[in-house]
C-alpha cells in the first residue's frame, strides 16, 4: 500500500463509536443540565420534597414534580428492562414521558427508574427509592449504558423503542430492535399494550403467548384494536387504565429524534463527522415518515396534553399541532426543534442545519419553510433573512 493511500482519512459513520467517557463530554462527571438533575439537586438541598403513597410510593409526586402527565402512560409487558423478573402481561411496565424525561414504574419495584435526555450528555439514567421509610433519593445509574449506547441509539448514550412478539411471559421471539416514525406501522407496538382506535391496519400489539402468535400470523388484525385493558391485568394497580395509541406514537418519534440531537452534539464537539446532520434534518422535517393507515384516535386525553403543552409566548404551537390521519404531526417540522436539546446544540451545528433546512425547502414556499421563518428568530438570523 502505497503512502497516499494510507493516510486517505477513514470515512467517519454513524455507527462507529465515540469515546463519550472523555472530554469533552465527560459522560460520568457530575455536571448536568436536565430537568431530573436539577430535581436531584433541590431534593438534596432541601428545597423540593415528594409525598410518599401508600399504593405508588413516590410516583404520583415524581411525576408532579417533574411535569410528565398521567396521560403519557404507555405499557410494556416484552421483558426488555432491567426489572426482567417482574414484568410480564399480568404486571406490565408504565413508561411515563414529557419532551426530554422517562419514567419506567412497575408495581412492587424497589425504585422507579428515570432518565432525562441532558442537553450536553444527551441520556442520563436514574433511580428513585420505593421505601417511604427513607427520604427518596435520586441516584445516577452508568450500567444503563450496557443497553443504552449502542447501536440501536446511535452508539451515543440514548433511548429506545422496541417492538417484539413475546411468549406468554412476556419474554421477547422475534420483532425490531429500532421503532421510529419511519418503521411500517404494521411493525410497531410489539410487547406493548395499545389502545385507542385506528385504521384496520395490522400491528403487533396486544400479542402475547403461542395461541396468539399464531393467530396473529393467519389474521395479522387479531387484538388490532382493545379499548379496556382489564381482560388481560388488574387495571386498579395503575395511575391510568390506558396505554394510549397517540402516546406511543409520539414515543416513538421522539426517542430516535433525541438520538439523532445527542449524535450531532457530540459528533460536533468531537469534530468527528458522519452523516447525522443530513439524518436529522430529513427527521426533523418528517421526510421518511411511513404513513399512518387512516385516522388514529387515542383513548386517554394525551393528544390534548401535548397541543397543548407549549408557551404561547414562545409561537411554538404550530409545531405540537397533530394531523392523526395520514401522518403525527400537522405541518411536518418535529416539536423537537423547539426543544431544549436542540436549542443547546454548537452553534456551528445549529447553523449549517438551519441553512441545510432551508436548501431542502427552498424550491418552494412551503408551509414548513413558512413556520421555521415565523416561530424561530434564530432560523432568520443565521440565513440573514428579513
């Protein structure tokens, strides 16, 4: 091999991994910027208390504390957590969610576990203590990193939505390792609970156990569409007796779009590029987007918690606004440009995504190219646009 040919640079992935340990990231270090950091500080200074509940410990309380809504639950019962022992259909695990925290509840845990996606560290895992006989304490959690920085989110510390055929225990067959908004809605929803009312297109939730894989295979609409979950657990146990179609739908969206900001943030601050700036910007726009099969009507109020959770001084509704008939979201530019983690991205990033946008948008005066223009100042000031 000839010397030229040795010290061509190697093409830079987004798969290949990223030394998150070190600086500048320093992933274990004790700075955070999240909204579950900042809770862990005013617990231990004394400035925030939780109530403890005899039937959800502190759950209730957490969930108060940090503005994640009853509404968001969502429920799994695929064995794909750390709690493996205890989950299962009978005792399915609620996942609890805003725009940057999750919270994962099961019945008869010893904690609740956390996570917050961090503007400089992108995940960030905890735990909250289940005994009301000693003060809840927040602790942070690096062994979450063994399922959480690896390929499946971008090789940076990160999210996941699953979706996998189970036996009857709730242990995982066959299924995709990967649900974004892009995945074929007849591949979503696998050891998950759903429900709500959509099209009768096929998915693979509410499916557990031989008898119904195979039932599932002759009639692919098998359990399709459940409005009560009591037939299958004690509803009684939960905040909420759904596990809202629209939910997870969002769910869905957000947690690779997350991946994608926490990959361009680092990826930036490495000065190591791949193509995740071009990926996040087709994201954000909903360009690869698999169309929904018809009309999708949730069961627990969460379509109206999320249109409606957003500062009306800020002109960021238009960006929550959801279309639940042919596609999430209305005006096609994800909420999640409005985001904290987006907003804290280099500024370097956040400019040649801005002009990268508007070069995909500028053929033609869209609706999409409009809203950028109208709700983020910061768009027009770095294309100098009046």
């Amino acid at each position: 091999m000839c010397l030229a040919e040795e010290t061509v640079p190697k093409e830079f992935r987004i798969s290949d991994p990223l030394p998150y340990g070190q600086t500048p990231i320093d992933y274990l270090g004790s700075a955070t910027d999240n909204p579950v950091g900042q809770l862990k500080k005013k617990l231990e200074l004394g400035e925030v208390e939780l109530s403890f509940d005899p039937k959800f410990g502190y759950l209730k309380s957490l969930l108060k504390a940090l503005k994640v809504p009853v509404e968001s639950q969502v429920l799994v019962f695929s064995k794909t957590s750390v709690n493996v022992k205890l989950i299962e259909p009978k005792n399915p695990r609620a996942v609890y969610f805003n725009d940057s925290v999750y919270i994962g509840w099961i019945p008869n845990a010893l904690s609740i576990e956390i996570s917050a996606v961090d503007t400089q560290k992108g995940g960030l895992f905890y735990t909250l203590n289940q005994d009301g006989e000693r003060p809840p304490q927040l602790s942070r959690k690096s062994r979450c990193l063994s399922c959480h920085a690896g390929t499946t989110t971008l090789q940076v510390p990160g999210h996941m939505v699953r979706s996998f055929l189970t036996d009857k225990n709730g242990k995982p067959i066959e299924g995709y390792s990967r649900i974004t908004h892009e995945t074929d809605f007849s591949k979503r929803f696998g050891g998950w609970y759903v429900t709500g009312s959509h099209a009768q297109q096929p998915h693979m939730g509410n499916v557990f156990g031989e008898e119904d894989r195979q039932q599932h295979k002759k009639n692919p609409h098998h359990r399709g569409t459940v409005k009560q979950l009591d037939s299958f657990f004690d509803v009684n146990r939960y905040l909420s007796p759904h596990s809202d179609i629209v939910a997870q739908l969002v769910l869905q969206h957000q947690v690779h779009g997350h991946n994608l900001l926490t990959r361009v943030n680092y990826e930036t601050r490495f000065k190591r590029f791949s193509d995740a700036e071009d990926q996040l910007v087709r994201y954000l726009l909903c360009v690869d987007e698999a169309p929904l099969p018809g009309p999708i009507i949730g069961s627990s109020g969460y379509a109206r918690w999320f249109e409606s959770n957003s500062d009306p001084a800020e002109k960021t509704q238009a960006f929550r606004k959801l279309n639940l008939k042919t596609r999430l979201l209305e005006n096609q530019v994800s909420f999640l440009i409005t985001s904290p983690a987006f907003k804290q991205l280099p500024a370097e990033s956040k400019k040649r995504i801005y002009h990268k946008l508007h070069e995909l948008l500028a053929e033609n005066e869209s609706r999409q190219l409009n809203l950028l223009k109208q709700s983020i100042p910061e768009f027009k000031q770095a294309l100098k646009i009046q």
